[in-house]
C-alpha cells in the first residue's frame, strides 16, 4: 500500500473527534456539522487530490460557471396569476396572490410548496410541482 492509501486508511478509523482535529489542522477552520464518515471522506479527497496536483484551472473555471451547488430560483410570479394543474384525476386551480401567498378553495397558502404538500400528502417543490420551474 503507498503512502496516500495508509492515511486514507488512517482516516477512515479515525474516532469523530480524531476527524475534527484533522479537519482543524488541515483547514484551519471548525468542521461543518456533519457525519463523521464524511468528514473522513472529505480529508481522504483533500488527501488524493494534493498528491495529484489539486483541481486544475480549467476544472475550477467549470465549476465557477456552472451554479454547482445553486438551484436556479423560481421565477416570480405576479399577484392574479393564475395556475392550473392536473392531480389525482382532479384539476387544481390556483390564484397567486402578493408576496408569493396563493388562493386555492377558499384557503391561503404561504407559499406553492406548502400548497403542493396540502394536495399530495407529501414534500414537493411548489414551482416544480406546478410547472414554473423546470
């Protein structure tokens, strides 16, 4: 085994308080609040990555440019604004109304997330489920 794999191993039974020095001394910075596994992940690539050269230029001018990490904000949608949507054999018609509440049989959604949830019993991003965001 070389060199890089020993640490890798030496990482990976490594207690989590063992992993949060490690972190501190090669960050210079608290850990995130994380699970111990991924931090012992996250110094192994930092590990990998160092013997390799780092993340080369172009990689980062990729990374950079691509929102990596940012989900694209749902578009704003005017108060009168007026959704449709087909669910569970039923259509759903929604008003939207200021400061992103909605209208929906009678009742006042803070948001299309919370309204998509009141539909489906379950989490569903408002815009994706109504089709304002792809």
């Amino acid at each position: 085994m070389g060199e890089v794999e020993t640490q890798v191993a030496a990482l990976a039974a490594m207690k989590p308080t063992q992993l949060k020095m490690e972190w501190q001394r090669a960050h210079g910075a608290v850990p995130p609040p994380v699970a111990a596994s991924l931090l012992a992940r996250a110094l192994a690539h930092d590990l990998q990555s160092a013997v390799q050269g780092g993340t080369g230029e172009k990689m980062r001018q990729r990374l950079r440019g691509s929102g990596a990490g940012r989900a694209a904000p749902a578009p704003a949608l005017a108060a009168g604004t007026q959704l449709v949507r087909e669910w569970g054999r039923e259509s759903h018609h929604v008003l939207m109304e200021e400061k992103g509440r909605c209208s929906y049989r009678g009742q006042t959604f803070a948001s299309l997330s919370a309204l998509a949830r009141h539909i489906t019993g379950a989490h569903w991003s408002g815009p994706r489920f109504f089709g304002v965001k792809p």
